[in-house]
C-alpha cells in the first residue's frame, strides 16, 4: 500500500513545547493510573473480601471498554485534530477515578471504572497519533525512550503514594488519582499545539477501512493480542500474588517500585544494546520470549524474594518488548489517518489486557480453590509462548518476501 506524506506539524518550537506536555502528562498519567488501579484488587479482595474474579471482571470491562472504543477516538481526531479529544479524555477519566471513591458496591465500582476507561478512549488514540506526527523519524525511537523512563518515575512514585493513601482511606487514593488527570488535562489545554493526523478527506470511517483493510497491521495487531494478556497481569496477579505472600498490601508498592526502578536505569542502555544486533521486530519477539518465561517461573516459586525475581525477569522483557512494540505500529501506520491507525491498534489491547484482566481475577481463584496456585501462571505463560511464536512467523514471512524490514531502524524507543 502506498501511504500518503504525513500530516501538516507544528513549528520546530511548538513542537518541542508539546511534546515536552506530553512527557509531563505521561508522567502524571502513569502515576495516577498505578496511584489506584493496582490497589482496586488488595482493596476490594484484601481488605472487603469481594471475589477476585468479580474484580478481574472490573478491570476487564475497564480494558475492553477503554481500548474497544479508542478507535472512536481516533477516527474523531482525525476530523477534529488530537488537543481537544486529549483533553476532554483526561477530564472524563478524573471524574471517573473520583467517583471511584464512593464505589462501595459492585454495580458503582463497575461504572466508575467504566467512566475512566470512556476517558482513555478519548484520548489513548489521539496522544499515540500526536507523538507519531510531532516526531521525526530519526527522533522518535528516542522520545520514546524517554517517555519510557518518565513513566518509569510514574509508576514508581503511583504505587508507593497509592500504599500511602490507602493507610488512610482507599477514598483517599481515588481523589488524589483523578486530581492527577484534572491537571493533566489542564497542561494540555495550556500547553499542547493543535495536531492534525489525516493528510486524507473521506467519511468519518475512511481511516477505520484503511486500517482493518492492511493486512500487515490488522495481523500485528490479533498478534499482541498475547502480548497485552500477559501484560495485564501486572495490574492484577502480581499484586495479588504479592500482598498474599508477603503478608501485607505494601509489598504491592515493591512490584512496582522494582519493575519502574528496572525501567529508569535499564531502559535506555538494554535498547541501545539490543539494536546493535537487532530490528525492532525482532527485540520485540525476544521481550515476549523473557515475559513467558517470568511468568512461567512464578509457578516455582513461594517466596516474596522469588517472586520478585520473577518481576524483575518479567520487567526486563518487557523493556524489551514494549517500545519496540510501539516502534513498529508507528512505522506500520499509515499517515493518511494516524487516528484511526492507533485507535484500531488498541484493540489489541482491549481484547488482549480485558482477557488478561479477566482470566487472572478467575484463574487466580481457580487456583486458590483447587489449591494448585501453579496454574494460573502456567496458562499466562502458554499465551505469551504463542504470541512470540506468531510474531517469529510474521518476521519470517516478511522476510521470505524479501520486502525488507518490517519497520525502520531504530536507536531507543520505550513505552
């Protein structure tokens, strides 16, 4: 398919202005995401003694809901450009964190998390398409790096305050969450240039029909599928897991605090060595290859000190894995509708993390009920198997082809 030259920028300096705003509101973003969701499971499991599946169930829909409607997001902004959908998602996902403060049944949890994932469909598409356009291609690999380590710091400092909170009120942890989107979305109103993302006029689904129609993407796409399932459990079974064997919900703050320590100090460096001798596709098939096996290793162990090893391996393909993932949906984007590119190219996501989510709330009960605490982590490692196995296939058949590299070289892209 021949892609139409991308989209109208911004000015050398109002670029950097707004993707400096964007660094800002990752930082922010990543903080108050990990600040509550992770605690959701210890709050309501732990400390209420709700059914871990009705969680995983929570979080599920959060997920399917989230990134099965980013494509809405995206074919929106690209008709209307990406500053005012980005901000009205920040605000609609502040409300949601906050009203989550009051969920004290099923049916109000179910719809504030909801309301948080209706904010993320409006503006996950919209921000991955305005970093594809405000970056050149030389440049990108290394925004991405850096956005990688700031939400390192994010995730790092989210939990730990999340822990902090809760030792007043899980309420507590919901306000000063979605205070963090409140401002997000303020900086963004401020400081972030308008961005088109379409190069091409049609109907509102135009974009949407180039995307489901490329064949190369769409397959990508069903591929991270397995991915983003075993992603998902670092939202709910490792910090199950954790506060379970460890004895107290703190040790939730260590998961993550290792796992964000690992990003900041290894993110940068472990890229940079990996593509000396690797394309993106490539690393990305080895960071699956490392999170499979992590997870298959926490079946072995019964011990914090285990487990965390087991984090820290997970962690370390996940460096891996991630920004190369997104290195080659970038590259794999057409720019004649970038939107609509990155809201289908969530859909792995939904599909993928609303499976993980739910499938680790239910396996981890199964496990529990029929005392074989192995299985769980036996089945997430499986599916990561069969995702590195897809992508290994994909990466022959291009090259069977002889089309050339999936994607451009890269220097050091980072989630």
């Amino acid at each position: 398919m021949v892609k139409a030259p991308g989209p109208t920028r911004p000015d050398h300096r109002k670029r950097r202005r707004g993707l400096t705003v964007i660094l800002v509101d990752t930082f922010l973003m990543w903080g108050g995401f990990f600040m509550v969701v992770p605690l959701i499971s210890v709050h309501y499991v732990n400390d209420l003694g709700w059914a871990a599946g009705s969680i995983g169930l929570v979080l599920a829909v959060r997920q399917l809901t989230q990134q099965g409607l980013a494509f809405v997001g995206g074919m929106l902004a690209d008709r209307l450009g990406a500053k005012g959908l980005i901000c009205a998602g920040f605000f609609v996902r502040g409300f949601g964190f906050v009203a989550m403060a009051w969920a004290n049944t099923f049916p109000l949890l179910l719809l504030s998390a909801t309301l948080a994932a209706l904010g993320g469909a409006l503006f996950e598409a919209p921000k991955a398409a305005a970093i594809r356009a405000l970056t050149d291609e030389h440049e990108r690999s290394r925004f991405y790096a850096l956005t990688g380590v700031v939400s390192g710091l994010g995730l790092t400092l989210g939990p730990l305050v999340g822990a902090l909170l809760l030792r007043v009120d899980f309420a507590a942890v919901a306000l000063v969450a979605g205070c963090c989107f409140f401002i997000t979305g303020v900086l963004t109103l401020i400081g972030l240039p308008p961005v088109s993302l379409a190069t091409e006029r049609g109907s509102l689904t135009h974009g949407l029909r180039l995307a489901l129609h490329d064949r190369p993407f769409a397959t990508f796409t069903v591929i991270l599928m397995g991915y983003f399932f075993m992603w998902a459990q670092l939202v709910i079974s490792f910090p199950l897991a954790a506060a379970e064997i460890a004895g107290t919900p703190d040790a939730v703050s260590w998961v993550y605090g290792l796992n964000a320590g690992l990003a900041i100090v290894l993110q940068y460096p472990l890229l940079r060595l990996a593509e000396r001798w690797l394309r993106p596709l490539p690393i990305l098939i080895l960071g699956v290859a490392v999170m499979a096996l992590a997870l298959a290793g926490v079946a072995l162990t019964s011990t914090i000190a285990g487990l965390l090893l087991c984090v820290a391996g997970f962690s370390i393909g996940s460096l891996l894995a991630s920004p190369s993932q997104q290195t080659v949906t970038a590259s794999l984007a057409n720019p004649a509708a970038l939107g609509s590119y990155f809201g289908v190219g969530a859909l792995s996501i939904a599909i993928g993390g609303g499976l993980g989510n739910y499938a680790g709330g239910l396996l981890y009960g199964v496990g529990e009920r029929l005392e074989a605490p192995a299985l769980p982590w036996l089945v997430f490692s499986s599916v990561g198997a069969a995702a590195a196995v897809g992508l290994w296939l994909m990466d022959r058949r291009q090259a069977g082809r002889r089309v050339g590299p999936v994607v451009e070289p890269v220097s050091a892209p980072r989630r």
